[in-house]
C-alpha cells in the first residue's frame, strides 16, 4: 500500500495543525510537520503522494494542478433535482424504494453525492476508491464538509468511502451484496474540457472496464449493473440485452444490465 503524507498548510495556527495530525492517525498516514519547508522541498525529501491539510480540507498539490474535494457535478445535478428535471443516473439505477449502492470507482464522489442526494429514503451509498490520494480526500469530505444546505451535508454523511478495488470486489465471494453496482471508468479519451481531472490523472486507475469484470459484477448485482460511458458497442456484443439511458445530445451515457444475483 503507498505510504500517504500529510502536512498543514504553509501559515497553520496550532488548532490547524493538531487537526491535520489527527486526521492523519485516522486515516493511517504518517504526519509531516511542516517547519517552513516549502513544498518543493518537502516533495524532494517524501515524494508526491503529499496532502497538504488546509482549512478547506486536505489538498492534493502537484504540478498539474491543485486538487481538494468539492461537489462538482454534483452541486448541478442536485440544483436540477430539486426543480423536478430528470437526472439520467437515477434514471438508470431506477430505484422505486431502497436499495443498496456500491460506486465501485468512486473518483470525486459526484455520482455518489447525487445518488445519497436523491435515492428513497432508506437507501445505502458505498463507495471504493483505488487510488489512496484521491480516496483520502473524498472521504474527508464525506465526512466533514458541510454545506451550505443541510440536506446535501446529510446526504455526504450517509455516503461511506474506503480504499479500494472493485476487482478484488468482485473475485471476493465473502464480500456484502448490492442491489446496484455504478462503473464511471476513467475515459480513454478524456473530455478536454475537464480540467478538474488533470492534478489527479496521474494517480487515477487507468485500467479499462473489462467485459469479465462486467461479467463478474452481473453475477454480483442483485437488480442492476450501470456503467457511465462515451462508447458502448463492445458492451452491446457481449451483452445484447443490455438497455441504454441518457440525454440526447449528452456526451455520456449509462448502459444497464440486470443483475443475476
């Protein structure tokens, strides 16, 4: 397992940089006092995989970019949601009571945001998260980000994030059953204009959505099996009755396949 550093940010007052020392313990990472050292500098002495703990939370720098959770997408979606309009993931999970959701690539956690947000009450949101970076700071603020809306702050809290892969997931025959699994895998060719993904390219899971693991996971899936994606007809050969949900003139789409569990 990569090692993960965590040090407060540059000007931290000591109640700051207690709070980094103790989310480092809880997360397992090893805490770095900072002492005036730039990050450069602290880079050169522990490597990249540094979150720099702020009073926006933990921040993944590098020099692509600065990374730090937000809700993305999310706060969108939810906007929309709240007027009534058609959100096409919900449309694909097509949950008429409560059911169980593992986001098997749960990235930024704007998919698992949305779902918490709008799923019946009742319903359970997980997410696995392979790079340990990433996972670290989506399940910070998971737990700790509030929002300005109280029901959006009690949607994250009911989301539970931990580290790791969706393969061994699926390969572990002891592991708890959902009614729904969600893929979002990393796209092959990247939308350009997502700029929010270049700090954290680099340490994403850039290996491909398989059709065994697919096959895997419809055994897995009590009700269904949704994948985001740009191009479907490899899914389509290999699962003819698979059913396909999205906007007209979206980008991206979701292909459902029901689950044999």
């Amino acid at each position: 397992m990569e090692k993960i550093y965590v040090t407060p940010s540059l000007k931290a007052k000591d109640t700051l940089t207690k709070e980094a020392r103790v989310w480092a313990d809880e997360i397992g990472a090893a805490f770095v006092p900072r002492r005036g050292r730039t990050m450069e500098e602290l880079q050169a002495a522990y490597g990249e995989d540094i979150l720099v703990y702020t009073s926006r939370g933990p921040q993944l720098k590098r020099a692509e970019g600065t990374h730090f959770f937000s809700l993305n997408m999310a706060e969108l979606r939810i906007q929309h949601i709240r007027r009534g309009q058609t959100d096409h993931l919900l449309e694909a999970i097509g949950a008429e009571g409560p059911i169980r959701l593992l986001d098997c690539t749960c990235g930024f956690g704007a998919d698992a945001i949305t779902a918490s947000f709008a799923l019946p009450a009742g319903s359970v949101v997980h997410g696995l998260e392979a790079s340990p970076l990433l996972e670290a700071v989506t399940e910070w603020g998971c737990r700790y980000f509030c929002h300005e809306m109280d029901d959006v702050t009690a949607a994250l809290r009911r989301i539970q994030v931990r580290r790791g892969n969706y393969k061994e997931y699926l390969e572990d025959e002891s592991a708890p059953p959902y009614d729904v699994l969600y893929f979002d895998p990393m796209f092959s060719r990247p939308v350009a204009s997502s700029c929010q993904f270049q700090p954290v390219r680099p340490i994403m899971d850039h290996e491909p959505l398989t059709v065994e693991s697919l096959r895997l996971a419809v055994k897995k899936a009590r009700r269904r099996v949704v994948v985001k994606g740009r191009y479907f007809r490899e899914l389509e050969q290999a699962f003819p009755q698979m059913k396909r949900y999205g906007g007209k003139y979206s980008r991206v789409g979701y292909a459902v396949l029901d689950g044999e569990a």
